[in-house]
C-alpha cells in the first residue's frame, strides 16, 4: 500500500474528456489548405480591424466560422469532412490568423508618436525596424516600398524560424508533456470536443443524432451566448459610430482603468478589469485549485506591492498610474527578476517530473509486462526523433542569437543574456 500513488480525482477527470484515438488518420488536404487562404483573405483584415478599434482580436472565432463554413460547403458537395481534416483545418485557420504583418502597423504608429519623438528615442529606432521619420512611405501610407524591405525581410525570417520551432519543439514537449507526463491540459479538450460536436454534425451517418449529442447543445449555446455578448461589446459601438460618428460604448473598451483612483489605498497593484466574458469561462473550466491559486497570488500581490513601494523596490511607480503603466514599472523593478527565479525552479522540478515519471513507468513494465508503456509513441501518429528535436532547438535558438548581436553590433552584455535567455531560461 506505500507503493500506491495517491490520484487527484479532479485531474483524472481531465484526463478522461477525450480519450486517445485507436487509429490515425492524415488530415492536410486542400479544404485544409484553401481554409487557410480564405482565413488570410477574410479574416485576417477584419482581425487587424478590430485590433486597431478596439485593442483586441477575433481570437479563435474565425477559426470556428471557417470550421463552419467549409462542413456546409462541403455538404453541399456531398462530401464529409473527416475528423482529422477538420482538426487540420481548425489548426491551419489558427495559424494563418497569426498575422505576423500587423506588427508593422504598430511600428509605423510607434516611430512618429509624440511619446517617441518627446524622449527622443525616434531617431535612434533601427531601420530594420521602422523606416526613418523623414521616410517618404509614410507619405504614400503603404507598405511596399523600399525603406519597409528589411523590417518586412526580418518577418519573413523570424515568421519561419517561428513555425520551425513550433512545429518541431512543440512535437517535442507533446511527447514529453501528454505521453510521458500525462498532464491533464483543461482547454485542451475544450476546443477537440467542439470539433468532435462539428465532426458529428458533418457526418450525415449521425446528423440525426448530432441534435440530441450534449456536444452540439453545448457548442450552439455557447456560441449563441458569445455572438449575444460580442454583439454589445463590440458591434454596438462599430455601428454607432459609423452611423452616428459617436461610438455607444455600454462596457468601455478594451478594459476599465481604475489603478489611478485605487492607488490611493493599494499603491502599485493593478486594477484594470476586462469585460471579456471569456476570462469567466475560462475560469469554469479550469481545475478548482488552479483557480484558487490565481486568487491567492492575486492576493499576495496587493498586500506585497504596497510593502514593496514602501521599502523603495517599486520605485519606478507613481500616484496616479494607470494599469498598462503600473503593469510595466512593476515588472521592471521586481517581477521580471521574481519571474526568472520561479521560472528555474519550475525547470529544475519539471526535469525532475520527466526523469520521475519515465523511471516509474520503466518499473512498472518490468513488473507486468502486458502494461503498455506511456512513451510509446503510436506507429500511425507519426514522429520526429528526438536527436532532431534537440538539434532543431539548438540551431535556431543560435541562429536567433547570432541574427540579433549582428543587428546590435554584437554588443557583449546583450549577447550574455541571449545566451543566458535562450539556454538556461527558456528550457
């Protein structure tokens, strides 16, 4: 009985939302392929739109639409969209909704702002950043043009070193963190049962059934809750002021500042809130603890920072800061240190974690070997070794860090933290 691993019932429960396919199938197809080029064409400039408006994105929405509209497409073609397509499809509109490019519309803004020109810093930003001031694109407000090619050559660079990493250190960290590890992951199968409720609607072997699946209820009701919500959040204020010229704002965008007038009595805590609903359901769905966790480290921080004013660490912060500012002082003087700190020790107790839990699982198949063990990998799934896994992050963090003391003159003490960031703080 001492042997006996004490289960967290609320992590089982995780566990078991969705259970491990028996067979794999490929997904990539050209609806997957032309589902990523009408999420560039369409909704990549409505996302840039409403980022632009009201300081946030579509977010996953138009990963759903897309979804949507090619399983009705697709009806009427008579065909069905097989699950892995559909997960394929989902993950490709994700992708393409990146948009790497609207940095660009940042960089223009930022470089002429009265913020930059007043701590005279807009002279001193790199062209390979934004173009000059003085830079005749401006005047032409548009992006092609010479002055912009090594900002836009930059994105092409880092765009696919970015998917190269994610593609082969994410397989890499899947296999360690759901195979080996076995973490529960609670948003995870949020969004595979709604591609499982899509999936059933697809099929028309069980649309009959797909009305009465609980998946399908609860994806069309949570969708009819969202498209109620956003349509006040966000819609109302759109219409009326294109329609009016005054935007009609019931919840105020993107979030409501108190920080200046509650800093009177908790100096150098933070309290913007947002009207995203989507933060409530994200906290229905994650495990109890978790959430309890978050509070109490919310806790901690309005009775820490006021001390922590006090005693001069906070120095930075100043009666009357809003949430962005005080955000950002704070992190500067305390919380990106404290970050690095907590963030070792979480790599020195993850490694622990894998070594554990590939030690235990070794044991228990030389105990009974008719236990299948958690790190084989499914033939079907596919699988990239893990030598170039390693080497993959080994190459590109380099070339990362090399591409970078190149642009900064290969300046020493930035060079050390690179090293330190890409080889010690980011594993």
């Amino acid at each position: 009985m001492a042997d006996e691993e004490k289960v967290d019932q609320e992590l089982e429960m995780y566990r078991d939302l969705m259970q491990v396919p028996d067979t794999f199938e490929e997904g990539f197809s050209w609806s997957s392929m032309l589902g990523a080029m009408f999420i560039g064409l369409v909704m990549v400039p409505g996302a840039l739109y409403m980022g632009l408006l009201a300081g946030e994105g579509i977010g996953p929405a138009a990963q759903w639409v897309t979804v949507i509209l090619f399983i009705e497409v697709a009806k009427r073609a008579h065909r069905t969209l097989k699950k892995s397509e559909l997960f394929v499809l989902y993950w490709m509109a994700g992708a393409a909704m990146g948009a790497p490019f609207s940095g660009l519309l940042w960089n223009q803004y930022f470089i002429g702002s009265d913020a930059a020109v007043k701590h005279g810093i807009a002279g001193d930003i790199p062209d390979w950043w934004a173009p000059a001031v003085d830079s005749v694109s401006y005047a032409k407000r548009s992006f092609f043009h010479s002055d912009w090619l090594p900002a836009i050559l930059l994105i092409f660079l880092g765009t696919f070193v970015t998917s190269l990493k994610n593609m082969v250190l994410g397989y890499g960290l899947f296999r360690i963190t759901s195979d080996i590890e076995k973490l529960p992951f609670p948003m995870a199968p949020i969004g595979a049962q709604g591609i499982m409720a899509l999936a059933e609607d697809s099929d028309e072997a069980s649309a009959d059934k797909a009305e009465d699946s609980w998946r399908w209820r609860t994806f069309a009701i949570g969708g009819a809750i969202g498209l109620s919500y956003g349509s006040v959040l966000y819609l109302l204020p759109i219409v009326t002021s294109a329609l009016t010229g005054t935007s009609v704002q019931i919840f105020p965008l993107p979030f409501v500042d108190w920080s200046p007038t509650t800093g009177k009595w908790l100096p150098a805590v933070a309290t913007g809130w947002s009207w995203d609903v989507a933060n409530i359901v994200t906290g229905m769905v994650l495990p109890f603890w978790a959430m309890v966790g978050s509070f109490l480290g919310l806790v901690f921080t309005m009775i820490l920072n006021p001390i922590l004013v006090e005693t001069n660490v906070l120095d930075m912060w100043t009666p009357g800061d809003g949430t962005v500012a005080t955000l950002y002082k704070n992190t500067m003087d305390f919380y990106f240190s404290f970050g690095i700190g907590v963030s070792l020790a979480i790599f020195i107790a993850g490694l622990f974690q894998v070594f554990y839990s590939i030690k235990r699982t070794r044991r228990k198949r030389q105990a009974a070997m008719a236990e299948p063990s958690r790190t084989t990998n499914p033939t079907e799934r596919g699988d990239i070794p893990w030598k170039w896994v390693i080497i993959t992050y080994v190459v590109t963090t380099l070339g990362y860090i090399m591409l970078c003391g190149w642009l900064i003159e290969w300046h020493r003490g930035v060079m050390m933290v690179m090293f330190f960031l890409g080889f010690v703080y980011t594993p």
